[in-house]
C-alpha cells in the first residue's frame, strides 16, 4: 500500500467559472474603476491608464468579462468602449464585496 494515494477531485463547471472570474484581480479593479464612474462606461486607452497596466494583460482579462456578460464593448468608429453591465450576478457579487 502507497504512503501516499492520489486523490482525484471533480470540481463541477459552474464553480471553475467562478474561481476564473473571481481569482483575478484585474477584474476586480476594472469593476471597481467602472463602479466608480458614472456613466459606467470608459474608452480601453484611459482604462488602462488608470489601472496602469498594458494593453494584452487588460484585453485578456476584458475578453473573459465579456464571456460571462460582465461587460459590453461597444463600437464607435475606431474609439471602443467598455461598459459594465451591473445587472450581471458576477458583477453585482463583487460589487457588494468591495463597497459593503
């Protein structure tokens, strides 16, 4: 008999969604930077100016947020727009975890 046996553990889909989302911080700080203004919606260059971060590290984590309907781009000629959708249940969960 082994000292040691390995043990497999099935973690269900729904909860490895949630461990993606809620296991970057990124996400957290372009909710919380979202939150903060009022029209909830901010252009991708002053995001990641404000975040002081580079442009492929917040795309990836902006891409995953549209995944889940976290956030919508949209298009304005060659200005791209993010906005937070905060009627999504991921959003308002972290919301409620940063400004409760």
């Amino acid at each position: 008999m082994e000292l040691f046996q390995r043990i497999t553990i099935t973690i269900p889909e729904d909860v490895k969604k949630k461990i993606d989302v809620f296991g970057k911080p990124c996400i957290w700080n372009i909710i919380a930077l979202l939150s903060s203004i009022d029209s909830k919606t901010i252009n991708i260059t002053s995001l990641v100016s404000k975040l002081n971060s580079n442009y492929n590290h917040i795309m990836k984590c902006i891409e995953l947020m549209k995944s889940f309907d976290m956030v919508r781009e949209i298009r304005m000629g060659r200005v791209r727009l993010i906005k937070l959708n905060d009627k999504n249940e991921y959003v308002a969960m972290i919301m409620n975890m940063l400004f409760k």
